[in-house]
C-alpha cells in the first residue's frame, strides 16, 4: 500500500499541481449561484441536466440536492479517486460509499459516473461494471471518449454506458488555455457531428460553464443544436430509453455537469484519504 501512495504521488503531483492552481482561479463564484445560471438557462429551453455529484461534498448536507432543483442527479464517487491506481479494495470501496451516501438520503443512485471518466479498475474496465450492477446500478455514463460510439455500450454484466465526449469544458478551458468564448463555442459545436444518428454526451462542469463569463457559451451551444435539422436536446436519463424509438436520422443530445468540489475547502478534504 505505501509504495502505491509513493506511486500515486509521484505520477500526479504535477497535475495536481496544475489542477489546484486551475481551481483557485476558478472559485469566483458560489457552487449554488453556478448551478442556478445553469439551470436557468436549461429551463429556458426546456431541457434538462443530469448532475454527477461526488458524494463526499453531500455526505453532511442531505438537503443540498434541493439546488439541482428538478434537474437529475447521480453520483460520482465519494472522494474522487483515480480507481486505476488506487487498489480494487479502495476503489470499491468509494463506490459503495457514494452509492450509499444517495441510499441514506432517501436519493435513487440510478446512474453513475467514475471520477475523471475512468473506468478501469486496475486495468480491468470488467470489474467496474460488474460491481456497478451489484450496487443496484444498471445505467452508467463514466466512458470518457475523444470521439465516443454514438450509441450506448452495452455490458456482459446488464449495464448500459452512454460515452461522453471528451471534448470538454476543462480540455478546451485549462488545457488547451482557450479563452475566447467564440472560439470555445466553435470547438464544442464541431463536436456535434461526433454522435451524428446517435446520441452525444457533454459534460459541462458547472465550475466552469455556471460562470458569467462562460454561461453564453452553454447558451450558445444550445442554440446551434436547436438550429440542425433532426438534433433533439433531451436528458440523459430519457436518452437510455428513447435511444431505441427514435428515428434513424434523430440525434440525442444530453448535458451532464461533474461537481466535484463546492469550494477549495472541499477540494483538500478529498486527499484524507492519502
Ligand atoms: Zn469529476
């Protein structure tokens, strides 16, 4: 076990680094104010956002769900570990507890995402979602993928996975260092051909994408899908089973949104674990 913290401290500590100095920039804003631009804009057209929450931040606020108002949720691990380096016991462990954290709150985990779209136990992807069916969870959305199938994957074990794009907020935002919005809603909107026919999956980080100066880029999306001929904008949730009855030439389009801290606070909580 400690020549694995070694090994996970050695490999990350320059993108964690990166990630704490991407994250003091980007606390200007109030979690729920960012969720509430979000929301606000999704209603406007009707639509809705599925939020993967990751459980630790909710564990000792039961209400704080109220804030997605009638927005989707899930969870999304309980510390945020990276499961392909953690070991099988604590990656599993984190899925349990996050699943259970949603269960003692009376909420329906009924879809899950891994931390950082990872799904690989180890290197075994099997396991992942073998145990995701043990917990009860049948649907899944953690396949990060640059150009994902635009249909969802269907596993041994019974679960289903909807792939997002890896096209993300935080690709194009932290790592590509883009900071014209135009430019951002041209890379996001070159992306909708990826699932053409089929379904596509964003994941926006309200982090990012609730922020005044971004939230026109989200808007600005929305409005590009509305304009192509046979784009449906739809919830993820709806997306698992209209994905069968829609037309051939239909394609679904879903918004996700990963919350993984609600303050820097939070985000040092995460590392007890180490
Ligand atoms: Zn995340």
């Amino acid at each position: 076990m400690f020549r694995r913290i070694l090994k996970y401290r050695s490999r990350r500590f320059p993108v964690l680094i990166k990630k704490i100095a991407n994250y003091l920039n980007l606390f200007s804003d109030d979690m729920v104010n960012l969720i509430r631009r979000i929301n606000q804009v999704l209603d406007k057209y009707d639509t809705k956002m599925t939020y993967f929450i990751s459980t630790y931040l909710i564990e000792n606020r039961p209400d704080y769900h109220e804030h997605f108002e009638n927005h989707d949720f899930a969870p999304h691990g309980h510390l945020h570990l990276d499961y392909t380096i953690v070991g099988k016991k604590a990656a599993l462990g984190d899925m349990k507890n996050s699943v259970l954290v949603f269960k003692k709150q009376n909420l329906d985990p009924w879809v899950f995402r891994a931390p950082y779209g990872l799904t690989k136990i180890g290197n075994n992807s099997e396991i992942f979602f073998e145990y995701e069916k043990k917990l009860g969870i049948l649907y899944d959305s953690s396949i990060r993928a640059q150009n994902p199938p635009p249909h969802p994957v269907k596993h041994k074990c019974g679960v289903t996975s909807m792939p997002f794009i890896g096209i993300t907020d935080d690709y194009l935002i932290d790592d590509l260092k883009l900071n014209n919005n135009n430019e951002i809603l041209r890379r996001f909107a070159e992306t909708l051909e990826f699932g053409k026919n089929g379904v596509l999956v964003y994941d926006m980080h309200p982090i990012r994408m609730g922020q005044a100066k971004y939230i026109e880029i989200f808007e600005g999306l929305i409005k590009k899908i509305n304009q192509k001929r046979n784009y449906m904008l739809t919830s993820l949730k709806e997306s698992f089973s209209n994905f069968s009855k829609k037309d051939e030439d239909e394609t679904l389009v879903c918004f996700t949104g990963d919350i993984d801290n609600l303050s820097m606070i939070d985000y040092f909580k995460r590392f007890k674990v180490f």
